[in-house]
C-alpha cells in the first residue's frame, strides 16, 4: 500500500475575511437565540432573521470545502477526509452535549421536577455525542438535539461532507448547476409552503435542513468551482454591515419571497465579495479571531439558552433588564467560547492530528 504523504494534510491558507464574516454570522445567531425567548413573535424582534446565519454558514462551507479539497481528496482518500472533518467538527459537538446535559440537570431556573428516567437521559445523551437526531423531548419543543440545539444544523453539515466525498467532488460544473437549480426550487417550495425557511430544527421540520443545506453548499461549491470571486474594497466592516442587513431585515408576511432571495442569491454574493475582499491589516486579528471563535461559540451556546429561557417564564424582566442580560450575556459566551477553544478544542485537535501523522508516516 502506497503511504500517505503526512504533508498533504496540512490545511491550506484561509480567506480570512470569510473567517471574520463567520464570526459575525454566529455572534447574530447568539444574539438571535437570546431575542426569540423574549420575543417569540419575531416581527417584534429586531434580527428576528438571525437564523439564516445557519444559511450563510452553509453557504460558506460548500465554498470552503471545494477550495480546500477538491484538488486533494482523490491524494488523501475519502477515509483521511472524514477523519480530517471528524477531527475538525466533533470535539465541540462531545462538548456541547455535555454542556447540554449539565445544562438540564442543574438549570438553577427551572423549579420542575426532572420527569425523566436515568435511562432516558442516557438514550438523549448517546444520541447528541452521535449526531443522531433523536427528537423526543417535548419539554424541548422537540429539537432533533434536544441538549444541544444547533446541533441541527452540524448534522446536515455532516452528512453534506458524506454527499460531497461520495458524490460532489467528482460532479463536473455542468451536473453541480443542475443540482443547484433543483435544489433552489426546492428552497422556493418550503419557503411557500411554511411561509418562511426557519425549519430544520424539529423533527416536525426535519427535511427542511436536508433542503437548506442541499442549496446553500452546492451554491457555495459552485461559486469556488466557477471562481466567481469578485475582486473588490469593501472590507471586512462593509461586508459585516451587508451581512447583518439579512438577518436585521423586518420579519413580515414577505418572507416567503424575500428569504429564498437571501439565501439564493444574496448569500452567495457575499461569499463571492468576501472572498475577493483586500482586508485592512488594522482589522487583522479581528478577523481571525472572529473566525476562530465563530464554532466554539455556536457549539456552547445553546445550554445557556434553555437557563435563560428558564429564567423568562419565571421572571418576564422588561425591556431594560433584558439590555443588562443579555449584552453582558454576549460578551461571557464569547469569552467562555474563547476558554473552550484555547483550552480543549485546539489542544485535542492538535493531538489527535499530530497523533495521525504520525501514523500515515510509518
């Protein structure tokens, strides 16, 4: 058997005003989670778009995928991609359901007796360490991930990184075009049906991720095959400001049509801009460590969500007091997503990777 050549595993340079822009994406969905509590009717909430970041990360991964492995895979092979994903992807995904977990267990706001069985929280545990959607828990609106709720999303994340290294790396431009219409017209039919793309989450709304990221990934892998890069000086801040333009626009009885036209369309523009973007060398490490944070932060989230939800029902603090919770809530998740990287995510990815090359050198 011929070896694996250890240094065909190093990752390839990032644009790193895609990586800022990321960032961005997640702290809007943060802020977007915290707002849905207090706000359930999302036309009173002021990003009450927040959740088609889950759009634009997808969009962005189809992008980075293809310019990180289509030139590669077929030297790598299928088993040393998933090994590179899994390496990537999953220590949060353990994390965050522990996070879950403990979450539940010791919620200091939630005054209801725990009405599950030893077993039972075990099966849901189990489940979210797997990525297996398990979407039993009603006293979790029925999330696929009960502990860990965006998890969601990195479930079709994985199984797109399946599709693509069984199927899409090898598709030529013209089939992955064809792909792309089919599954736009796809995003048009739930947007029509339910009235907006806020599915995916449930198990209710289960196929509407599959639709989700079937457009967004193939968009993104399109716009990287295509090079429909476009060269320009906006900069990391003015991409930042259009990007929150999406998730900042009023949530009405147009979403049908003006969501598709997000995702479809405008999305994919942004990630052809951000990739041609001059970024500033001011805003540098604002940008990486943007970036950087943007997983551990969508990963870690959430277990404080369901606290915070805890705290709602039992207090329903105005306007005012909702300012002091969740702006300083911001800035301790963006810290603790900080710690949770510095001190577990890059040192266990570093192993793990270290311990791999070790192996394909023998």
């Amino acid at each position: 058997m011929e070896k694996l050549n250890p240094g065909i595993l190093k990752t390839k340079q990032h644009f790193e005003i895609l990586d800022g822009l990321r960032g961005v994406a997640a702290i809007a969905v943060v802020t977007f989670h915290f707002m849905e509590i207090a706000y359930p009717d999302y036309s009173k909430d002021f990003i009450g778009h927040g959740f088609l970041a889950v759009d634009f990360f997808f969009c962005l991964s189809g992008f980075v995928i293809g310019y990180a492995y289509d030139d590669r895979i077929g030297k790598i092979g299928i088993k040393e991609f998933f090994k590179s994903r899994l390496i990537r992807l999953h220590p949060l995904v353990v994390f965050g359901s522990v996070l879950g977990l403990l979450g539940f267990i010791f919620d200091p706001f939630n005054t209801q007796p725990i009405a599950r069985s030893a077993g039972s929280i075990f099966l849901l545990f189990f489940s979210s360490i797997l990525m297996i959607p398990n979407a039993t828990m009603t006293e979790r609106y029925f999330n696929l991930f009960g502990f860990n709720a965006p998890a969601w999303s990195l479930f079709w994340e994985y199984v797109a990184n399946i599709v693509y290294a069984l199927v899409l790396y090898r598709f030529a431009r013209r089939y992955l075009i064809i792909l792309v219409i089919l599954s736009a017209i796809a995003i048009c039919c739930v947007a029509g049906s339910s009235g907006n793309l806020m599915g995916g989450w449930s198990g209710d709304t289960f196929w509407d991720g599959g639709v989700r990221i079937a457009y967004s990934f193939t968009a993104g892998l399109l716009v990287y095959r295509y090079n429909l890069i476009i060269k320009n000086k906006i900069g990391f801040i003015g991409l930042s400001v259009l990007l929150m333009l999406a998730f900042l626009m009023p949530f009405s009885s147009w979403n049908w049509l003006a969501e598709p036209i997000v995702v479809i369309i405008y999305f994919p523009l942004l990630v052809a801009l951000g990739a041609g973007a001059v970024l500033n060398n001011g805003l540098h490490k604002i940008c990486v460590f943007s970036g950087n944070i943007s997983y551990p932060l969508y990963m870690t989230h959430y277990f404080v969500m369901w606290m915070f939800g805890s705290y709602y029902a039992a207090n329903k603090p105005d306007a005012a007091h909702l300012a002091y919770i969740i702006i300083p809530g911001l800035i301790v998740l963006v810290t603790f997503a900080y710690l949770v990287m510095v001190v577990y995510d890059i040192p266990l990815r570093r192993y793990l990777t270290e311990r791999r090359k070790k192996q394909a050198a023998k």
